[in-house]
C-alpha cells in the first residue's frame, strides 16, 4: 500500500462552511475494478481535508489485491475524526460500496457516524437552469470552464491498474492517482454550482424591471456569485439568465383584450344583447327579456392593454384571455405604477413572480 500526500494549492470559489464548519467535513473518492462490490476491488481511495488554512489531499493506493484490507482499514479509522462526508454521488455507489467491503472484512459499519452530503444529488435540481444533458462531474468541470490534466475514465484505467498490479509500472501508477487526483480538485473547484441551486431555493431578491421592445426584464440581484453564464429558455416568450451577483427574467408582455372575473357572480346579470354584465342594483330597472342571471363564464369585465403573465396574487388584479383559464396575467400599465412608487407589493408579487418559475425549473 502506498499513501501520496500533498497540498491542493488553491481555495475553493465558494463559502464551504455553509455545509459545516470546514475542520469537520472530509471529501472522498473511490476507485474500484467493477461496479459489482461482491466481485470487485476498490484499489485507490482519495481523500481531501482542511488543516491549518490549507485543504490536503491523501490517496490510499492498492499495489496488489492483498492491500484492500490495509486501505480500508487506513481510510476508515482517518475518516472517524471528521463529522460531514462530502462526495459526488456517493450515497448510490461508494459509501454503500465500502460499506459492504468493511463488513465483508469484519473493520466494522463504516460512516454509520458520519453526516452524508452528496455534490450531484444536489446539484441536479439545476440541470435544466444550466442547460445541461448530463449532471456528470465532468459535464458540471465543462460548464464552469475547470480544465483538467487527466483524459481517462473510471472504465478505462481498469485494465491500467490490472497492468500496475502485475508490473508495478510508473507510468500505470501515475495514471491511476491522476484521474482520482482531478477527481478530488474537481469535487471542490465544482462546488460553486451550488449557488444555481441556492438560486433555486430563494437565495435572490427583486431589484428593478425595464421594458425592451415587447418584452419586459426582471432583475434580480443573487446572494451568492453565480459561477457561470447561464440561459435557460422555458417558453418563446419566457427567458432566465444570469452570471456573477444577478441573474434576469425576461417575459413577453401580451397585448389585447383580457378579461377580468368578478367575484360574487350572484350579484350580477348578463346581458346577452350586449355581451356584458351589471351589478343587480342596477339591472332591476331593466326588463327581464334583456336581462339574465350572470355564471362564472360570462361573469368579467374586459379590459384592452398589455399583460404580464403568470402572476398569481391577490393584490393586483388578474386577468385571463380566451377561456384558457391556467394562465392569469397582471395588467402591466398597473403593475409598473406601482413599481414607479417603489410599493413593496409590486417588489413582493415579482418576487412570487420568480419563485413559481424557478420552482418549474427545479421540477423539470
């Protein structure tokens, strides 16, 4: 068994410490010849650390088969002094890999005292917010611009440790402790996507609104930096982006004739000849023959404007097109007044505004 020990040489771009206090968190990675933890061996284990204002790397590395006992005993026992386990999607395949292989070996239940916090099972909440086809470590390192020296996968060093095991080769061992290496820095050059998720869960406030054309562009000001340029189109007319401290919601005001319902529909009577209701007080003084009963279908008002969609509050007014009643739409001229006059209601229903499309997006 070899252990390789060294200094990162560098501080990650995001605050680690809202996981936990940084003495108290362990990053790890494994290595193994199979997913198949019955038929398989794990021949390289990786980990990362923060001491005295530095984060270190160690790698536990098998020269043969008979060295598995040793790198899970090592690693295990090194692994008792921290409190949070910090991987990338370790709670599917490493934790319960080395879970089996200690109880296969009698050391005992591994991490049973340890906190788990998984980087991809958090992070894929963004993927349709970023664009991307895969959450993978390597996809995430593309997106945020994180080069890396090595070029192999997990599958294709197997038959290199194999070629290790059997010559001792230098050149196969560098290969081995490269790849799991990058995959270590990667874990904690990566960690700044998760500012796309704390984006997804609030972490923003409104800041101002300014019409383009036909459309209008919500800004939003992040609390934490956002990595990465990011463009995520949900309808034709419905647009997020954003980088650094802001991201922005663009929205396609819709023109025409919108109708607005009244409430206590039995308060009114329709008017069939001219497609229109009144309140009862005042349709008592027409004829019965001009006048029917109001329902909820021909109970509105109509209104000509422009109309911003899917705005859901009870503070301002909201209308619908059609009988397409899914989608309700705010009067803009009303809305943008109230802005004008810095009312917190506006601020609070934009707000709402984005919280319901990022909770689409975090759905998707």
């Amino acid at each position: 068994m070899k252990i390789i020990t060294e200094q990162a040489g560098f501080q990650p771009e995001y605050d680690m410490r809202s996981i936990c206090p940084l003495e108290e968190m362990l990053l790890f990675d494994i290595e193994t010849t199979g997913l198949k933890k019955e038929t398989s061996q794990v021949y390289l284990i990786g980990c990362a650390w923060y001491e005295n204002g530095n984060w270190i790397l160690r790698q536990y590395l098998t020269e043969n088969a008979g060295d598995e006992y040793e790198i899970l005993r090592e690693f295990t026992s090194f692994a008792e002094r921290f409190r949070v386990l910090v991987h990338f999607n370790g709670d599917s395949f490493d934790i319960p890999y080395l879970r089996y292989k200690c109880e296969y070996y009698g050391i005992g239940t591994a991490f049973s005292a340890l906190e788990s916090f998984d980087i991809y099972r958090r992070a894929k909440r963004a993927r349709h917010l970023l664009g991307l086809s895969s959450m993978s470590q390597k996809s995430i390192e593309q997106f945020l611009g994180i080069e890396r020296d090595d070029r192999y996968s997990g599958g294709l060093l197997i038959p290199v440790y194999f070629e290790y095991e059997k010559t001792g080769s230098e050149e196969a061992e560098q290969l081995l402790l490269l790849h799991n290496h990058d995959d270590l820095q990667g874990m904690l050059k990566i960690m700044p996507v998760l500012s796309y998720t704390k984006l997804l869960e609030g972490a923003y406030f409104f800041v101002s609104a300014k019409e383009e054309d036909d459309n209008v562009v919500f800004r939003y000001r992040t609390e934490q930096k956002l990595p990465a340029v990011f463009e995520c189109r949900l309808k034709e007319d419905l647009l997020l982006s954003g980088s650094g401290g802001e991201f922005h919601i663009t929205r396609k005001l819709k023109k025409g004739i919108a109708k607005l319902p009244l409430p206590n529909v039995s308060d009114y009577y329709y008017l069939p000849e001219e497609d229109r209701v009144i309140h009862k007080d005042v349709a008592q003084f027409l004829d019965r023959s001009r006048r029917v009963k109001a329902t909820a279908k021909n109970c509105f008002v109509r209104k000509e404007g422009r109309f911003l969609p899917d705005i859901h509050s009870g503070s301002v007014c909201t209308y619908y097109f059609g009988e397409d009643r899914k989608t309700v739409y705010a009067d803009w001229e009303e809305l943008s007044g109230m802005l004008k006059l810095k009312d917190s209601t506006a601020q609070e229903i934009l707000t709402c505004m984005a919280k319901d499309i990022l909770d689409l997006v975090s759905c998707l």
